[in-house]
C-alpha cells in the first residue's frame, strides 16, 4: 500500500473526493443530500448512521470509513473555485468496527459535526466560524482551534486524528518533520523532536518550555504542510471577527 500524503489513507479519499472539479459545490459520499442527512426528531445515533449507510452508501459503511471505527459524510460550498463558503462534516466514531455497529453491536458512539455556514450566525458569539456540534443544534458550540487558519477543512480532520487516531496523526508529524528538517537544518544538528514527544509523554512541562522556539517552528511547518494538502480555504480574518473572548 502506498504511504499516505495526509494522516491516512482514508483521509486522503475523501480529500480527493470533496475538490472542486469546477463544481460550485462537492459531498462525500457522492450523492449526499442535505435534507435527508439530517437528524429526524427521536431519531437515536445508531439509527441515523444506518439510514445515512444504507441511503448513501449502498449498505456499505467502509464506503465514510477514515478509519475502521471514524466515519465521515461531508458537504461543501464555494465560490470561484477557492473561497470556502459553507462546511457540514459530520462524523461518528465508535468503540467497535463500523460494520459491526452498523449490524446492532453492542458499543459506545459519539456524534461531532463541523458547521461553517455564514446564513446560521446565531445569537451574538454564539457560533464562532467554525465551530463544532457534539450532539443536535444545541448549545454549546465550540470553536474549532487553528487560530485564523483558513483551511478549517484539514484543520477539523487534524482534531479528530490528534483525538481519536493520535498514533498515525503523530506518525505524519514526525514524516514530515524529517523532511523539513534534513531540508533546513545545519549538518550536526540535533533533532529536537524526539526529546519534545517524550516530553509530553512524560509530563515535563519544563522541557517543552525550554524547547518553545523548536515548537514554534515545528507547528508552523505543520501549517504549511497542511494548507498543501487542501487548497480551498475560508477567510482566516472571518475568524477573528466572531472570536470571542479576543484569543490574541
């Protein structure tokens, strides 16, 4: 199997599939319909994710696998080919396979949805651009982090890998880390992100702030690589206008 260009195989899918092909709008799967990916009233987590399965998917729940137990169903909007304008990803993950809890097994779920959408402002503060859903339309809403980085898309992929999937999310921070730094760094160098992930690992704050330069540069590395994965973007300064408390 070839390596993957993002944190997986299955992530690199659905970015394939969600380009813009020089439509104004793309889903995942294919025939995703807005109306009918809604939650219907009393409508339980398991049932939703069976009809969205077998409306959508042919029956198939690999068919959204990121992961045996990640599954997504997305829908994007945009104009002149590069300005993000509205975002719907939602997302199950499970404590089984898919295939197993789309069959009835026993085990544990949780809902998250990215809305990004400028006609549903809300309240004042209220729905930070982007933000994310654990469950309904209901408050709370949180603010998905990435600062005013406008590709909320890979951004919101990236949380749910450095949640849910941390080992292969590290994997793709440490391939392209190597890159960068036999690209940029003086023969004799040392490399400082092994000592910064066992810091983390094993609680030493102090390191990390000692190594806050090293840090600083990794994550804006990071930044680059990820904006290289998905060029359609939102307005990062957006962001900052429905920021609230003032982050910066």
């Amino acid at each position: 199997m070839s390596e993957s260009q993002s944190f997986s195989i299955g992530v690199d899918r659905l970015l394939q599939y969600v380009r813009t092909y020089g439509r104004a709008e793309s889903c995942y799967p294919l025939t995703l319909d807005d109306a009918q990916s809604r939650r219907k009233p009393n409508e339980c987590l398991r049932q939703w994710f069976v009809r969205m399965v077998d409306q959508f998917c042919r029956s198939d729940p690999k068919l959204v696998a990121l992961e045996d137990n990640l599954a997504a169903f997305v829908r994007l909007g945009w104009k002149d080919k590069k300005q993000l304008l509205y975002a719907n990803i939602q997302t199950v993950r499970t404590t089984c396979d898919l295939d197993d809890y789309y069959l009835g097994a026993e085990a544990e779920a949780i809902y998250l949805r990215l809305d990004f959408d400028y006609k549903t402002l809300g309240d004042p503060f209220s729905h930070p651009l982007a933000h994310i859903h654990l469950e309904g339309d209901l408050s709370p809403r949180f603010a998905l982090d990435g600062g005013n980085g406008g590709n909320i898309v890979v951004d919101y992929l990236e949380f749910l890998y450095r949640n849910y999937v941390p080992g292969k999310w590290l994997q793709w921070v440490q391939r392209e880390w190597a890159k960068e730094f036999a690209e940029t760094s003086d023969e004799g160098t040392i490399d400082p992100l092994p000592t910064i992930v066992h810091a983390f690992a094993s609680s030493q704050f102090h390191v990390l702030r000692s190594y806050a330069t090293q840090l600083e540069r990794i994550k804006q590395m990071l930044r680059k690589r990820k904006d290289k994965l998905f060029g359609l973007h939102m307005d990062g300064s957006d962001r900052v206008i429905l920021e609230y408390p003032l982050a910066r």
